[in-house]
C-alpha cells in the first residue's frame, strides 16, 4: 500500500508550491515520491522538471471509484502527491469522494474566510462544499509572513509541520511499459512518457535545436509537445519516426478554442454522469462548459474543429492532453 496526500484548492492558492515542497520532505525521508495532477495540460510540467519530480496525471476516468484511482495508481512508489485542481467542480468533486482525508491549502489572505471566497468565485461551487469539507480537512495555509500553529507554507517556501498533513491509503496497480527505442521530445507532454521512453532526449522548448535533430531522422519517436506560443510553426516532420504531437496547430489549420460555452449545465447531472455513466458519455450539450470532454476519452479538447486523435500517416495528432496509455491501447503507439 502507498499513502496518498491530497492536495485539493482553487487556483493560485499554492498548491504546487505545497506540493514539490511535501517532496522535498519526503524524499529526503528516503522515500520514493511522484506527483500527480489532475489532468492540466502543459500547466505545471516545467515546474516538475526544474524540480527533477516524477510527475504523472489522472483522466477523469478514474474519478469513478477507489478501483479505477488504483489502476491509473503507477507501481513502484512509497507516497503519492494528488494535486486536485477545482475541487469544488464535479469533475474536481468526483476525485474528492475517493478520500476520507483532505489537505486544503489556502493563501493566508483567505484563510480565515476560506467558505466565502469559493462562494464569491462561483456560486454552484457551493454544490460540492460538502463533498471536501464533510471530510477530515486538514487546512494547510500558504503564503503566511512567519511560521504558524498548524501546517503551513511561508513566503520562503518553507514547509512546516509535514507531519499533520492527512493521508489515505491505495494499492497502486499501474505498471508502463518499457521501450528500448530511441526518442527525442521538446515542451510539454504527459510525463508518463519518461517512463516509457527512459533514455529521451528532451530539448526543452528549443524547438530550434529539437528540428535540427528531427531533421537527421535517426530516431524512432518523435514527441512535439505544447507550449505557450500558440502561433508556433515548424516546417518538416520525420519520413520515419512516429511523431505525436500535442499542438496540432504547428503543422494543421486548426482553431484554438478560446471561450467555453455558458449554456445551463445542471453540476450534479454532469457528477452523476462521470460516476454512473461510461467513459465518453457527453457530460454536456454543444454550448456546455463541459462540452470540450464530449469524447472517448473525456479529456478537455483544445482544438474545436479536430478529432480527439488525428492520425495522418506516420503521425498523430493529439487534441488535448491524451495519455500515452490510451494511445498504445488503441494501437497508435508501438512501444
């Protein structure tokens, strides 16, 4: 069994700064420690990275139940880091109800008003408030000027009182394949792919000396992965390396989705969905927030005018932060 610390707030409340923190500790415990996220996008990889922090991510998928957390729960790990992005949503909330113990952290300024500012950001956060807060919370204040009486993150970054952070337990059941093949990857991308690809060559956001290398065709894979330069073009791809690229819009015509539809969406109808109904369900109508996870896969689209996965030739193109595993399920990736 794995202890799994969760770590469930809103934006900017300093979540990850809590959580590369909590590894610092724990790893210098001598323990085996990794990361996960709620599927976020390229948001945060690069902070793993500098950090030289395992880092993996949970599809909404396994929101489901205890059992389907467990089998996207990768071998091989001592503790496990749950960073859960907008808990009070029920993409967010259909994660919090695995666990009987919950860290919430909360910027100093908040803290002491905590219900009233997720109230004042969405009124229908209110919907899941019991979801988290029916639990045994333990509040892990960020950002505070000196140490405190309870666990807490200081302007410094320091961590204190590591030792009365909430925890559950899991039995990890995934286990990634190993390829022996030879891949290079530049920006953002899935960092289960390290784990497949032990021996990758990663250049950054270099796109520059990533080509250079592209262009030789003396490797097997080929991983373009996101980055902040939404208008980014590159002009050759490999004749014979798979390729998977993450941000379709360096060689296609493709329309980024830029607003989220607003149409009435009742919350508990999408939470009962992702709980009850199975993977691809839509979770909302065409002008639904929720509609960017109307796939196979339930992953947020970023594309609105490209399929899910776009395969062309040696390539595919991924629409969203598709996981490696549904790749090489679906017999797109050979490893």
């Amino acid at each position: 069994m794995s202890k799994v610390y969760v770590l469930a707030s809103l934006s900017n409340q300093g979540k990850t700064t809590t959580a590369i923190a909590l590894e610092k500790h724990f790893k210098n415990e001598g323990l085996k420690v990794a990361c996960i996220q709620r599927i976020k996008g390229q948001y945060d990889v690069g902070l793993y990275l500098r950090e030289n922090i395992y880092q993996y991510n949970m599809p909404l998928e396994a929101a489901k139940s205890r059992d389907a957390f467990e089998k996207w729960l990768p071998k091989g790990y001592d503790v496990f880091i749950f960073e859960l992005w907008h808990p009070y949503t029920p993409t967010g909330a259909a994660f919090a109800d695995l666990f009987e113990r919950i860290n919430v952290p909360m910027s100093y300024q908040f803290s002491d008003s905590w219900k009233t500012y997720v109230e004042s950001c969405h009124p229908d956060f209110m919907l899941f408030w019991d979801n988290i807060h029916q639990k045994e919370v333990t509040k892990v204040i960020t950002k505070t000027p000196a140490c405190l009486d309870g666990p807490c993150v200081d302007e410094q970054y320091q961590l204190h009182m590591p030792e009365n952070f909430g925890f559950d337990t899991f039995e990890p059941r995934m286990t990634l394949p190993k390829s022996d093949k030879t891949a290079i990857a530049a920006g953002a991308f899935p960092g289960e792919y390290w784990d497949i690809f032990p021996s990758m060559t990663w250049y950054g956001y270099d796109y520059h000396k990533f080509m250079k290398r592209v262009k030789k065709e003396d490797c097997d894979v080929v991983i373009i992965g996101e980055c902040s330069n939404r208008h980014l073009k590159l002009n050759y791809y490999s004749r014979t390396a798979r390729t998977l690229c993450y941000q379709p819009s360096v060689y296609l015509d493709c329309q980024l989705i830029n607003e989220i539809g607003q149409a009435n969406t009742d919350p508990l109808a999408v939470y009962r969905t992702i709980k009850e109904k199975p993977v691809g369900t839509p979770l909302g109508n065409d002008n639904s927030p929720y509609a960017p996870y109307n796939n196979k896969f339930w992953a947020f689209q970023q594309y609105a005018d490209s399929d899910i996965i776009r395969r062309e030739e040696n390539a595919i193109y991924c629409n969203g932060w598709i996981l490696p595993q549904y790749l090489i399920r679906d017999g797109h990736l050979e490893v």
